[in-house]
C-alpha cells in the first residue's frame, strides 16, 4: 500500500488533533485530585493519612461514624440525608442505614484541595 502525499487540510487536522490531545492531558494533569479509598468494617477502626497529617475512623454502630485527629481538617459531604458535627477533635457522622458508601471531602485548613475518602460501610 503506497503512502498517501500529506496535505495542507490533511496537516491541519494532525495539528489540531495533537493541540486538543496535548491540552486535555494537562488540564487533567493538573487538576487532578487523588482519592483515597478504604473499608471499614463494623465496630472497626481505620486510619487514613492526609497531607502527612493522620486521622482514625470508628464505626460506632450502624448509621454513625466517628473521625477523629487532632489535625486541622474540614470535612464535608455532598450526599444527601447525612449529617456532620463537628466537636473538638471529633466529627460525629450520622447516615441512613441501608447506605453503603460514605463520600466525604477532607481539606487540611493550610491548603485549598480536596482529598475524596470512600468509606465503605458493608
């Protein structure tokens, strides 16, 4: 099969496709946010490290959670029906029963980012 001469409109395509592919790639790459994924089991404790700072996860009973660090975090979720107080060094998380999967957000106060932790709670 003979190779095909390379064409203005032909050159023009390849460049902008390296353009987009290039692009793409660094938008993802810079905006990337790591995800931290972890099983906890009933009445278990886990712990989990954001930012070099550290934090356990206690499953007090079915429908409620605790964290507890003494590291300056912010956590948040956007799932509906669950409820996050915090008191002291403690966030007290309470969600439905029949949930399997907790998404909450920890930020340590210095920095603006997010760190997504997945608790599975089966």
């Amino acid at each position: 099969m003979p190779a095909q001469k390379l064409t203005k409109g032909r050159l023009t395509q390849i460049s902008v496709m390296l353009v987009v592919l290039l692009v793409v790639f660094f938008w993802r790459t810079f905006t990337f946010q790591p995800t931290s994924s972890f099983q906890c089991k009933s009445n278990s404790v886990c712990t989990f490290s954001v930012k070099n700072y550290y934090g356990k996860v206690i499953r007090t009973s079915p429908g409620s959670i605790l964290i507890n660090s003494t590291a300056p975090f912010t956590i948040t979720t956007k799932q509906k029906n669950v409820n996050i107080i915090k008191e002291g060094s403690t966030w007290s998380i309470s969600y439905p029963e029949g949930l399997t999967s907790l998404n909450v957000n920890v930020s340590v106060s210095q920095d603006e980012k997010n760190t997504n932790l997945q608790i599975n709670l089966q």
